[in-house]
C-alpha cells in the first residue's frame, strides 16, 4: 500500500520489517523500509491534525450559529447586569430604612428605661412611706408625664418597628432575581465547559514564538504561503474540506 494511505498498524508492521532487513545486512531494502515508514508517519500526523482542525472548525462554528448564545451576549447578560444593580439599590434602600427608624427609636426607649427606672424608686419610698405630700405630688406628676410620653412614643416607636418590618420585604423579589442570575451564570458555565470539552487540551501548551512570527494570519497549510492565508470561517471549511477532512 501506498505510505499515504497506511494505516497505523501497517506502519508498525513496515517497521518491524525494517528492524528485520538491518539485521539481516539488507541495507537497500532497510533504506526503501525506513523511507516508507518516515512518509506514511507524516502523512498520519498530516491526517490527524487535520481531523482535530476539522473537530474544532465545527464546534466554534455550532457556538457561533447557537442562537441561544447570541441572547445571552446580547440581551440577558445585560439583563442580568441590570437586575444585580436594582438588588444593590433595594438592599441599600432597606439599609438606610432599618437604620433610620432604629436610629429614631433607641432615645426613646432609652427615655422610657430611664424614666421608669427614676419612678421605681421613687414607688417604693411611697409604699415605706417615706414620701412627703410635696414629694408625693411630685411623684403623680412624673406618673402622669410617663403616662403621656409612654402614649406618644410608643405610638412612634410602633410606626418605627413597622418600617423596620417593611423594609424587608425586597427580600422575596431580590431572592427571586438572584436565582435567575444564578441560573443564567450557570447555563454560561455549562456552554463554556462544553465549549473547553470540544477543544480539549490543544490550547494547553502554546509555542511561544517571535511577535512577528504569531501575528493572526489564519491556518497555514503546505504548499500554501503565507500570504495565502484564508480569509473567514468560510474558507477554513472550504479548505479543510478540499483537503479531505
């Protein structure tokens, strides 16, 4: 068979061949052996990157035409951008809420500790009569004074919990936005792994090279030099196809 059409086990078995007439002293059949087999590995590896080039031509060319990649590019990773930005605002907006209405409240349950403090020491000399009537009107006028700030703070500070209340109910639709970001992270995730699944590891290892040398001309083949690089997608399927892949 011709080296360019050999198989991998005919090239294994032309080089047991080979081993054979050099030990036999055949220097003109080992030479003819030892040129097949140096043909046909090339051809093989010629062959073999060209399927992988084939492989990954059209797994870039599916993601390119997946219209789904397209909306997310284009619509829902700037949605989701968006949506992030309005959970930032909420989050802030009941921030600055809560903390407002705390804030307002703690002078005066502050008062209201203070106040009630003063009036239990002041009930317990009235009950060991030790007050005087002077002391024992004062004592109802601080009551009555309580009683009146009890009225109006408690009042406030009852609007104030409520708020405080309110404030957080943007967490059920913040929850609800930061899912489908979740979800839409991961659909991305899922493309790009699959995208790394299809490449494989030929990326893995890059040649470093001169500037010069790695400027972006397009897949050079034998036979064709470097100013007749392919221009698009187009011409790299036309190519490959015109060379069997």
């Amino acid at each position: 068979m011709e080296p360019a059409k050999a198989t991998e086990e005919e090239v294994l078995a032309r080089a047991e061949e080979l081993i054979k007439e050099m030990q036999k002293g055949n220097e003109q059949t080992a030479a003819q052996l030892l040129d097949y087999v140096h043909t046909a590995k090339e051809n093989l590896l010629f062959q073999e990157v060209g399927k992988m080039t084939r492989q990954l031509h059209d797994a870039l060319e599916s993601f390119r035409r997946d219209s789904r990649i397209d909306s997310l590019a284009e619509h829902e990773i700037p949605d989701a951008r968006q949506r992030l930005s309005y959970v930032i605002e909420m989050t802030q907006k009941s921030a600055d809420r809560t903390l407002s209405a705390v804030e307002e409240t703690m002078p005066m349950a502050e008062k209201i500790s203070e106040q009630a403090g003063n009036l239990g020491q002041t009930w317990k000399k009235f009950r060991n009569r030790e007050l005087s009537v002077e002391q024992f009107r004062e004592l109802s006028a601080d009551i009555e004074t309580f009683l009146t700030d009890i009225e109006r703070d408690s009042s406030i500070m009852k609007n104030n919990l409520n708020d405080v209340l309110m404030a957080q109910d943007f967490q059920d639709l913040t929850g609800q936005i930061i899912k489908r970001v979740i979800t839409l992270v991961e659909e991305v995730e899922g493309n790009l792994v699959e995208l790394i699944r299809l490449t494989g590891d030929r990326f893995a290892k890059p040649v470093e090279d001169n500037e010069a040398d790695t400027a972006p001309e397009g897949p050079h083949v034998p036979g064709v030099g470097v100013k007749d690089v392919v221009a698009n997608q187009d011409d790299v399927d036309d190519l490959l196809s015109s060379l069997g892949f």
